[in-house]
C-alpha cells in the first residue's frame, strides 16, 4: 500500500482541506538539534518523500539553500509548489528516490524521513527482509550516495532500529560511514547520519554483511519440567 504512488495520490486528496497535516516521526523542532550540526553554511539540500510535510520549509529557513524537495506524488507537490510560491531556493519536483535525476555531487545534505520505511512496510520479518526489498533500499540508497558530494551527509529518521536498519545503510560501496542517535518522549524515533568520504567500523561493516548472510533460525532453548526444577532445586548448596 505504501509503496503505491496512487495511494500517497488519493491520500494528499483527502487531506487537503484538514487544517492541521500530519507529520511522521514528530515535527522538526524534535530533532533539529541533530540535524543543525550537519548544517555547514551553504549547504545544498534535497529532501526525499518530501510529502506535505513542514520539514523542507524548516530547512530552508535554518539555512540550507537552495533546496530541492521530491516526491513521487504529483497531488503533493502541485500542492507543495502552491504553499511555498515566490520563496527563493526553494524547488518542488515530481520525482522517484529510486531515480534521481541530478548530477552527481549535486548536494551537501540529503535527508528523508520515513520513506524508506514507507518502502519497507510490508515486510513481516525484520530480521529477514526479502531480497526484493533489500534491492528497493539499495537503489536508492545508491543515488543517495551519487548525489553527495566528496563530503556530504546523509540523514535518515525512521522507526527502525540499529539492529534491522544499520545493516542496510553498513554497505562500503556507498562510501559513507554511520551513526545513530534517538529523539522522543514516550517513544523512541532512530536518526541516522552517514557522511560520505569517513569509513564504516568493523562492527559496521559486520552489520553490513549479515545483510546478504543466510538467516540461521536459533536453536530452540531446552524448558524445565516442574520435575526439572525440583531436583535442580535439591542440588543447591545452602
């Protein structure tokens, strides 16, 4: 469902004349002390999935210009490009993050939120994510990489957790190293910063192999009888 450009169509519809838009994973002000750091004077930035989200606008005004954002919807960037009409250095395009047409090195930071998840969501098994979606995130994971320049970063806030996502973004060809932080209240939200040119850890790159490993089902842990547990308990020195 998620993955449907017609759903993300028909859901930009309906929401269009709510007051209030919904934001995943919290509004800006929750981690914009994360992403701040990342944030070098000049910076060039393009947010993928950008939805009918605040966070472009909230870029921009903490100083990444010019900035591109993208989306697969055509409902939500004609209705994007309306909002934001006149304000400089601020570009709206229907786009795939599959299929990123720019040059490469064209950005010093590239951020989605939620958006991989949005292409992970019908998996039932973190532990064992299909190769049909392994090769999804990769590509564009890829032209996330294409596009940063020699020194860029690259910022993902998601549900996931390091133990299911690190592992997808743990890849030495795309020649980042990363790291991750959490933000939240009653819950937890996970942001990923990879910045291109530093390498990945050894506990990293072991993250990043156990992604194509064949998954190996654990051993089933022996149950005490209640008769088990007696004579264990007769064994114990008082």
């Amino acid at each position: 469902m998620y993955r449907e450009q017609g759903y993300w169509d028909a859901r930009y519809k309906e929401e269009q004349d709510q007051a209030e838009k919904y934001d995943w994973f919290g509004s800006y002000r929750d981690f914009r002390d994360l992403v701040r750091r990342q944030i070098k004077p000049g910076a060039r930035g393009l947010v993928l999935g950008c939805g009918t989200s605040s966070l472009s606008a909230d870029l921009h005004t903490d100083g990444v210009h010019p900035i591109v954002s993208i989306d697969y919807s055509t409902v939500c960037i004609e209705e994007m490009v309306e909002k934001h009409a006149g304000v400089p250095d601020m570009r709206w395009l229907v786009m795939d993050a599959r299929q990123l047409d720019f040059p490469d090195e064209s950005f010093d930071l590239v951020i989605e939120k939620g958006t991989l998840d949005a292409l992970m969501v019908g998996e039932k098994d973190p532990w064992r994510v299909t190769p049909e979606t392994i090769a999804v995130v990769d590509q564009v994971l890829n032209e996330v990489s294409m596009v940063l320049s020699p020194h860029g970063c690259f910022i993902s806030v998601t549900f996931s957790p390091p133990h299911f996502r690190a592992r997808h973004y743990a890849q030495p060809r795309y020649e980042w190293s990363v790291s991750c932080d959490t933000y939240g209240r009653d819950f937890h939200y996970f942001l990923y910063t990879m910045h291109k040119g530093q390498i990945l850890t050894e506990r990293d790159l072991e993250r990043g192999r156990s992604l194509h490993a064949p998954y190996i089902i654990p051993e089933k842990l022996p149950t005490l009888t209640e008769t088990d547990d007696e004579e264990f308990l007769r064994n114990i020195d008082i």
